[in-house]
C-alpha cells in the first residue's frame, strides 16, 4: 500500500510540475490554477457502457493499451482573471484570451501526456496517450474526457453538460491509460451541481445565447452553430461567471 501510495504522489507530483513550469519554459500566459489528478478503474461498469452512454464508436482503454489497469485522468482548472476576459465580452463572443487559451491549453496537454507516459515507461509500467476525434454527424468525441473524469471521482455533471470538480468547471480535462498498480477512485455520489441538488440557480441556462441548455438537455447542433462563429470554435459563456466556475457549489 505504501508503494501504491507513493505512485500516486509521484504521478499528481509530476502533472502539477509541469503545469505550473510549463508557462515559464515556453514563454506563455500564466492561465492555470493548480490541477485535480483522479484514477478510474479501467474495467470499472461505467467505463464498460461508454458506447452505450455516449455513442456506439466510443474507445475503450484496451483500444490504446492491452490488459489496462487504470486511467489517469486530470484536471487542469482555468484562474479567475482568464474567465473574467470572456465574461466582459457581449453576447455570444469568445474573447481573444479565452480561445487562444483552447489551443494552447490542448498542446501543453498533449505534450503532457506524452512525457507521462514515457516516463512511466522508464519505470517499467506501460502506459499510452488515447487518441480521439469528434464524430461530425453527432458532434461527440470517441473518447470522452468529462466521462473518463467522472468514473475517476473527479466530479459530477451539472446541466451545463460540464463535470464540475471541486475546483469548479472552469478549464480542461484530459487522460492517459497505463497499468500502474494504484487504487481506483470512485465516482462522487453527491451532486455538484447547484440545480442537481437543490433544484436552484439555472445561471449556465441564462448564459447560454444559443439555447443550446435547458432543464431538459442539450441541444450539440445549435451549440456547434454558436461555437463555430468564434475563433477555435468555442464559446465558453456556459462555465465562467457562474456558481459552478470555481468551485462545486452543490454540495
């Protein structure tokens, strides 16, 4: 159990280096806050109806790694000042800040996951970087990040179609697959979501110009209509200036 523990504290050690470092090393925008590390069960139920939850091309972990045993999953939380610049622009806009931080905040990840990786080589386990794509007939990704972070107890999904964490919903998730010998985290039971769990605030539902949110559900194509308008195709209005931003208010 010591040996177990001590890989965990190494793993999260090294994902919160590398992000914190990763502005200074490569001359970028300081926009992170400190991230959340969870590990999902890579035979866990949830993670087995995948196809069936999201849709039928959905990966499963053995699809990047043979006989997997965990998944890493992240966090990497968005700061205030970053969400503040798309919340003063009007209407359905992106600010400059907000969608250059898509693209940059992508490649510290990728890059991220594939140092993970390799030295989790190095110290003898196996491990591999999925790879996804958007399906554009259902405007869904064959490798669901938000859903991977669920089962690893990361957060719960508020009606915004966000996980909120208990660092809020604000920012990135992302993963890797391995056979680290860890223990698993579970999927949270309490909601996060302030109208999950109290049938209060509908703040993301106001915010979303689109129409794309209601009680109801999620309507992808006119979110996909917004979104495409902008620059990186992302819109962002429906997690910053809201309860759930920062923190998990629900509970």
């Amino acid at each position: 159990m010591e040996k177990k523990n001590t890989l965990k504290e190494w793993v999260e050690g090294f994902i919160v280096k590398y992000i914190e470092e990763y502005p200074d090393r490569n001359f970028g925008p300081k926009i992170w806050r400190t991230p959340l590390v969870g590990y999902a069960d890579a035979n866990h139920p949830y993670i087995r109806r995948l196809p069936e939850i999201v849709m039928p091309e959905h990966s499963l972990p053995e699809d990047f790694l043979e006989n997997p045993r965990i998944i890493i999953s992240y966090f990497v939380p968005f700061t205030k000042e970053l969400a503040q610049t798309n919340v003063q622009v009007a209407g359905n806009a992106a600010s400059k800040e907000w969608s250059e931080a898509y693209s940059y905040t992508n490649h510290m990840m990728g890059e991220l996951n594939e140092q993970l990786a390799e030295e989790l080589r190095n110290m003898g386990y196996r491990a591999a970087v999925p790879k996804w794509e958007t399906n554009r007939t259902l405007l869904k990704s064959n490798w669901s990040q938000r859903h991977i972070a669920y089962v690893a107890g990361l957060g719960t999904f508020g009606i915004n179609n966000m996980l909120i964490s208990r660092k809020g919903c604000c920012g990135r998730y992302n993963s890797i697959v391995t056979d680290i010998p860890v223990e698993a985290d579970v999927p949270l039971e309490e909601e996060n979501c302030l109208y999950k769990s109290r049938g209060i605030c509908k703040k993301c539902i106001r915010n979303c110009f689109s129409g794309a949110l209601t009680v109801e559900g999620f309507d992808r194509r006119k979110c996909r209509e917004t979104c495409s308008k902008n620059p990186e195709g992302v819109c962002g209005k429906c997690d910053t200036n809201i309860p759930c931003a920062f923190t998990a208010p629900g509970k």
